[in-house]
C-alpha cells in the first residue's frame, strides 16, 4: 500500500475529487474518524471529551491555500472565536491552537507573508487573553523558510508561540540544532506533504531522521513535542527521554484525532502528557487525504463512497 501514498498527496490537492468527495454522503463517517466536525460547538464537545480522559488538545480550524483576503480574515475571525470560547468554557488550561499560515495568507500574491503575520499577531493575541498558546504548522517545503521567519516574529511578543519541523526534510536536523533553546516549542513530526527527493528523504531514511531530530530536541533547553504514532518510534522517544534526563512536563506525545486512540489513552494512563491534533470545519478534503496517504488501509471504503450513486 505504500505505493499509493504519492497519488493520494497528489489527489489531496485536486479539485475535481475535491468536489466529488464532498459531494458523496458516504464520505462523512470516513472522515468524522479524524474531523470533530465542522462547527465550533464540535471543536468544544471532543476538547472536552479528551480533556475529562486526561489528554490535553490542539485544535486546528481547517483551511489551506487560501486565495482571497476574505478568506484569510474568516480564518483569523475562526480561531479568535474559538479561543474566547475556549476560556468560558473553561477549557484554555487543556486545550491551544494550531494554525496553517497558508489558511490565513501566506501565500495570496500580494503582500502574503505580512497578511499571514497580521493575522497569526491577531491569534496570539487572542490564545495570550485566555491564558492558552498558538502552534504554527508546517507545510510543504517551499514554505519553511517564510514560515520560520513568521514565528521567530511572533516570538518577539509571545515567546511561547510553539512551530513544526518534519523530519523527512533533509534540512530539518539543523533546524532542530538551531531552534532547541529554552522556551522553543517544537512539533516534530515525520511530515505529510509530497516533496522531492532533493530535499526529502524517503523510506527507512525518514524513521533515521526523526530519531537523529528527537536526540538534538531532548538533548537541548526547549520543550519537544513528539508527533508520532509509530510503536518503534514510540518506544525509542522513551529511551530518549530517559536517557537525557528528561522530567514530567518537559515534553509531550501528540498524535491525531482518530488515529490509534488505545495507544493514546495508554500513554496518558502511564503519566505521559499527552496532546491530540484536533481538526474541526468544512475544509476537511485536504486534511482527510494527507490522512489516507498515512493510512491506506482506509482507501477502500473511502474510493466505494466516490463510486456511491446515494
């Protein structure tokens, strides 16, 4: 199945299956696996479903590639809302935000990286007034110096705002070097996006990698968060930790809504911290096929609801 992740991340980017995949009501139960739903109030329900289990959240309001300011602006207005909804409810000390700097411009033509700091100062601002942070993620490739630049940005207000290097970068162990400083908040994850084999490893390489990136991160002053659902990389994060004398609370596991959700409360039951990546909105086409790619064995039933006539 490995050979099909390239054409799903190839397909995640395609709006002709974009639009037939939304348009089929069989596609819904696949993708409310790893989406809370598309309001708000879904966002809060499973916050607090995971947070009465011990687990601490990072909710992300889907979107990417936006093409038009409104967009962006509906975006920031998306996550500042859930933020002030975060804090009534009680839930900021449990729960934080991620944000795609594409969703809220990055990438419009005209003054794109201004308008994406504009809106993430705007985030910060709003994660900073009740008491909860902001985690910038990382895209493809083409992305990671503007974005880099944008948090140590941000970091000049909010010292806590927290980023995402991918392993599968070839660059990303010098990111690591560069960035593991006390107070740095890294997610260090495998990655998801199709790149090039110039700047990617593939294969066995990548498992390498993101051992070499976690010993530089446990072995530095910041706070690492280890994004992984892989056992062997599971087992091997521990050994680390112990090895570098890391304490409760100096770190923690994250991993996806939907995606072995045993092993998560496992490791919240050890005393782990443990974080799920929560998505919530109707942008969730993207998302959902970078999840297939991961996962192929869930291709199946979502290619019978694309040739579903109901």
């Amino acid at each position: 199945m490995a050979v099909l992740r390239e054409p799903l991340l190839v397909a995640a980017r395609s709006p002709r299956l974009r639009s037939v995949a939304e348009k089929s009501r069989l596609t819904r139960p696949v993708v409310d696996r790893y989406v809370a739903g598309p309001g708000e109030q879904d966002a809060l329900a499973t916050t607090r479903e995971l947070a009465a289990a011990g687990m601490s959240v990072t909710l992300d309001f889907l979107g990417e590639d936006t093409t038009a300011a409104e967009q962006a602006q509906h975006t920031v207005a998306a996550y500042r809302s859930v933020l002030a909804a975060l804090g009534e409810a009680g839930l900021a000390g449990q729960a934080e935000v991620s944000v795609k700097l594409s969703a809220i411009g990055q990438s419009l033509p005209v003054d794109g990286e201004k308008i994406a700091l504009d809106g993430a100062r705007d985030i910060c601002a709003a994660a900073a007034a009740v008491g909860t942070t902001v985690t910038i993620d990382m895209e493809d490739h083409t992305t990671t110096d503007s974005t880099l630049s944008i948090v140590r940005e941000l970091r000049v207000d909010h010292e806590w705002v927290g980023t995402v290097l991918q392993a599968y970068l070839k660059r990303t162990e010098s990111d690591c070097r560069d960035l593991a400083y006390e107070g740095s908040r890294i997610r260090l994850c495998k990655g998801a996006y199709a790149e090039p084999e110039s700047v990617a490893f593939t294969g066995a390489e990548v498992e390498r990698s993101y051992q070499r990136c976690l010993d530089v991160l446990l072995g530095g002053a910041g706070y690492p968060m280890i994004a992984t659902h892989d056992p062997v990389m599971i087992i091997a994060a521990r050994q680390a930790i112990r090895r570098h004398g890391r304490t409760a609370g100096s770190y923690e596991f994250q991993m996806l809504h939907g995606v072995r959700p045993a092993e998560q409360r496992a490791l919240a039951a050890q005393g782990e911290r443990m974080r799920i990546y929560v998505p919530f909105g109707d942008e969730w086409y993207g998302y959902f096929m970078r999840r297939l790619a991961e996962r192929p064995a869930n291709l199946l039933l979502f290619l019978r609801s694309l040739t579903s006539k109901k």
